[in-house]
C-alpha cells in the first residue's frame, strides 16, 4: 500500500510514499520538471523538525529517497517538499513494529 499525490504541472509532478503506512523503512519518489534546490523534511503533527532527508541541488526527472523511519515513534507525520517557491505538504504513517 502507498500514497500517491499528483501535483500541479511546472515544478514537482507526482509525490509517491510506498509503503504508507509504514513501520520500519519507505521510499518517497518525486519528479522535479527543471534543475533547482529541493527540499524534503518530514516533521510530527506538532511541527517539530524529525528529519531533514534531501537539501540539495537537483536535476530535472525523477528522484528515489529511501527513509529509515525505525528511529521515531509510532504515529503520524507529515512531509514538506519544496522547490523554489513551491511547497507541496502529504502525509506518513508510521505503524506497530
């Protein structure tokens, strides 16, 4: 199971978290349409900064991050991934182990 979201035309195409939930590990899958800086950080429901997975410059196409997520709690996060002004927001779970 997993969480696909597709996003408007010209900056990041399609977010995909697979598996979602998860409960120890998940790869989040982007397509950025041109070269630019890209961030991905994931943070619990109360905003507080859990991890900083990509802060970098990126090529055009599509990107793969895996996510070792056995190191914070059971619950529910959420992802912010920018691009330039664009800022696209989802959804993660992370279940039982």
């Amino acid at each position: 199971m997993g969480t696909t979201v597709s996003l408007e035309e010209g900056d990041i195409r399609e977010v995909k978290i697979f598996p979602n939930p998860t409960d120890e590990s998940t790869v989040i899958q982007y397509s950025v349409s041109s070269p630019s800086k890209v961030h991905l950080m994931v943070y619990s429901l109360n905003g507080t900064l859990s991890k900083i997975l990509v802060n970098e410059n990126q090529t055009a196409g599509e990107h793969t991050v895996p996510f070792n997520t056995s190191d914070l709690a059971i619950g529910q996060y959420y992802y912010l991934l920018q691009k330039e002004n664009k800022i696209y927001r989802g959804n993660l779970i992370i279940s039982g182990r």
